[in-house]
C-alpha cells in the first residue's frame, strides 16, 4: 500500500539535518511512498504547511547545512489558544498523512513521544542535536560538525592569542551538557575546560592558567555556555516554550574573562562562536549518520513501527522507545571527566611533587 510520510525538523537546526531528509526522500521513494515535508517543525503541522518531497527536490542536500524544510522551537502542548495538539492531530487525517518521521532533539522527540502515547499518532523519531545529549543513542549527527569547527576556532584564537601573549576563552553551545566543551577542549588541547558538569574551582583554573601561560605565552580555556559562573554571580534567566534557559544571554565568555583577567594579572580576550557552529557543511560522519537514520526511519514507518526512535548502538542502527529516548538527559559521566584531567597539565607544585621533591608529596 502506498503512504504519504509527512517529515518535519525541530529545535535547532544542526548539519546532518539536510542528508537525513534526503535520505528519508529517497528510501521512501523507492519502497513506492510519497512524502510531504511539514514546514518549521510542529508549527507547520499546527498550521497546515506543507511542501511536496520528491527525489528532485532532495538532490544535492547531502553536503548542506541547515533543514530545507526549515525549524521552530513551536511546542504544541504550550499553544493552548491555538489548541496546538488539536490541531495536529486533525491536520495529520486532512493531510491523509499515514505516518510521520519527526527528526529532533529531546524537545521535539518528546512531543513526539506524547503525540503517541496520547493520541496513537503513527510517528518515528530521527534523532538530531549538536549537543549529543540524548540518551539512548550513543551519538547524533550535527555533533561532530559543531565540534570539528569549535576546534578550529580554537586553533585560531591560539594564534591570536600567542602572538599577543594572551589567555583566551572560548564559549562552545551544547546546552546543560558538557560534549561539546569536553570534545573541543580535549581535541584543541586545551588549558582549562569548563563544563556544567562540574563546578569551577577558581583555584585551580588560576594556576593552571598561570602556569600554561607561563610555559607557552599562551592559555586557552574552553567553556560551556551553561556552567555556573564560579564567582556565583547569576543573571536574570529567560525560558523558551519548552522551559529550557535562553543560555546566549548569560554571557559567560565575558563574565569568565573579567575573572581570569583579575586572578591572573594576564591580559584575557573572549569569543563565543554560537550558532557558527551550526552551520556549514556536515562532516563525514554526520553525512552518514544522517543519511542511515534518515533511511531507517522510513523502513520502520514502512513495516508500521511507530513510537520509536532510530539509535545508534555500537555500529547499527535500532529502534528504541521514544519514550525512553526522552527520560533522561545524557551528561558526561565521571569517566570522562577523569580522562580530561589526564590531558590537562598537573599543577605546578603538582608536577614538582611528582617529579622533583618526592617528599614533599608525603610532607603534604
Ligand atoms: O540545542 C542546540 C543548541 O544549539 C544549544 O546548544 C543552544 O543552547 C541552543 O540550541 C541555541 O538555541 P537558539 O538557536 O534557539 O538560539
């Protein structure tokens, strides 16, 4: 029986977006199935806007950012005026839609997730985010792209940085988990990395700056745009409609910079890279992620398995629970954490103790 697969995209865009939309394209054109491409995320179902998805529509999306069918932060369950999840579920019989791919990150999968439990809507989930905080898949795409161009920032403001004797900080996206920092600061080789999910010590990151810069002429420090400033200074918080802070208003890279300037005496410079980091082309594993989930999605929306979302586990690709997919939010364990203090140079009177003055360790 041929099917009408109405496909959206959620949250923030991110690269492998386009390749996983294309991908979808094709599979499901293949196997005899029409798709319908639902503009900006649940708004576009809300609103009934829809453009046709046919193969020539798709060509050469593989290697581009951004979503052809275009994003919101729309969260039916909060448009009560409008009778957002009303309005969906009758939107999805007039359009004759007989099964829906929704590709998002936790915001959008759990919609999702709702839809289904509440109304048995027919949907599979694709899952999407640069943060790469999803619990049930161990990674998805728009991660590596949006790390891969943090650390060539960071290579970049190490020129700078050096050429001007100067400590530099580097403020990464990814939301109340720590990848994005950790990744770009492991894989820049960085000085300091700040991630929410451990509190700054100001102690510690002081000397280790003071020692790096000291050594290099140069110091970079990698922060997350959602930690604790460790100052304890807050600013007002502003939530969007699925209640999470609007983390960019914070201002972490100039805050961290006024505080590494003063405890260090060294002169400090901030950039914050946003939303250049989810743009571009996908990189590799992006493209084939993308393309993987995006054609698996489409295979169980074929064989009607609904209430799932396509994970990556191990190698292959497997349905799991939507449900599941959403619970929990997937924050860097402590294993990690320990394999950056690997990385990280020992405090001074840390490397002499283990070096040089072996009694001063026991003396301590
Ligand atoms: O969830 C993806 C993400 O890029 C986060 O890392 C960031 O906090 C947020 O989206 C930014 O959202 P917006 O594009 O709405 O400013």
């Amino acid at each position: 029986m041929v099917k009408r697969i109405g496909l959206l995209t959620g949250g923030g865009d991110c690269p492998g977006l386009n390749p996983a939309i294309r991908a979808a394209v094709l599979q499901a054109t293949q196997l005899g199935h029409e798709c319908i491409g639902i503009l900006d995320g649940w708004k576009g179902l809300i609103q009934e806007n829809t453009r046709p998805l046919t193969r020539e529509d798709v060509e050469g999306l593989v290697g581009q950012g951004g979503t052809l069918l275009g994003t919101s932060r729309t969260n039916p369950y909060k448009q009560e005026k409008e009778n957002g999840v009303a309005r969906c579920i009758e939107n999805f019989r007039k359009l004759r839609l007989d099964a829906l791919v929704a590709m998002g990150g936790e915001d959008t999968l759990g919609v999702a997730a709702k839809l289904h439990e509440d109304h048995k809507l027919p949907v599979v989930g694709v899952p999407k985010t640069m943060d790469n905080d999803l619990s049930a898949t161990d990674s998805t795409f728009g991660f590596d792209t949006a790390v891969t161009i943090a650390v060539d920032a960071a290579h970049r403001l190490l020129d700078t940085g050096r050429s001007h004797r100067r400590i530099m900080v580097l403020e990464v996206m990814g939301r109340h988990a720590g990848w994005v920092s950790l990744f770009t600061g492991i894989a820049s080789g960085a000085d300091y990395v700040c991630l929410p999910e451990r509190p700054v010590d100001i102690r510690d990151m002081t000397e280790r700056l003071k020692a790096a810069h000291a050594r290099k002429g140069v110091a970079l420090i990698v922060a997350s745009e959602a930690i604790e400033m460790p100052d304890g200074s807050r600013k007002e918080e502003k939530l969007d409609e699925f209640g999470h802070m609007i983390l960019k208003e914070r201002g972490v890279a100039e805050r961290l910079t006024n505080l590494v300037q003063k405890e260090t005496g060294v002169e400090t410079r901030a950039a914050v890279i946003g939303h250049i980091q989810r743009g571009g082309p996908p990189t590799l594993f992006d493209r084939m992620l993308g393309t993987r989930v995006g054609v698996q999605a489409i295979r169980y929306a074929h064989q009607g398995q609904f209430g799932v979302m396509v994970a990556l586990r191990g190698n292959q690709v497997a349905a799991v629970p939507l449900k599941e997919a959403t619970g929990v939010l997937k924050t860097v364990p402590p294993e990690w954490l320990e394999l950056l203090d690997v990385l990280m140079y020992p405090r001074p009177q840390q490397s002499q103790h283990r070096h040089n003055d072996p009694k001063a360790v026991s003396s301590r």
